[in-house]
C-alpha cells in the first residue's frame, strides 16, 4: 500500500510539473496548483501510517501550491496572461523545489 501512495504522489507530481513548463496564463496556474493540491492529498492519505516520510510529500507538494498562489491573479473567470518575468520566476520556484527534494 505505501509503494502505491508513493507512486501516485510522484505521478501528481510529474503531470504538475509537466503542465508548469508551459503555463503561460492564470487558467493554466491554477490548473497546475490544483494538480499539486491533488499530490497534496494524496501524502495525507497516508500519514498516520509513517508520519515523517509522508509528511515530507505533502509539505513538498503544498509548499509549490502555495508558491504559485500570486500567478493565479484571481478566480480563473478569464484568461489572463501572465508575464514572462512570471512565467520565468515559475520555472525557478519548480527547478528549486525539484532540486532540494
């Protein structure tokens, strides 16, 4: 059971991260926040069992969630785009969380 709880947190993880390559507007920043709040999920549902190692995935995944807040600009009614400084900045938020886990 703990090997499938790992393997569908790391594969939340790989969509989220496949989709914030290419997020260029506020939909696709909430699309990809919802993704890691799925991950998020996920290291919960398990955390009674051996709370260090999924306590660690769940913060990993939420810390990201939380970092993207800002480029979500609101309730995803409209497109907006967001800027390149953004989309730039976003990249690093992922190539530093992906780095120091």
């Amino acid at each position: 059971m703990q090997g499938q709880i790992i393997v569908a947190w790391a594969r939340q993880m790989n969509y989220a991260e496949y989709y914030l390559e290419n997020v260029t507007t506020n939909m696709g920043v909430h699309g990809v926040r919802s993704l890691f709040w799925s991950a998020h999920d996920i290291a919960l549902s398990a955390w009674i069992s051996d709370a260090t190692l999924y306590l660690e995935m769940a913060i990993t995944a939420i810390f990201v969630y939380e970092e993207l807040g800002p480029y979500g600009e609101g309730y995803p009614i409209s497109v907006k785009r967001i800027n390149a400084t953004a989309v730039e900045m976003i990249k690093e938020i992922k190539n530093q969380n992906y780095s120091s886990s």
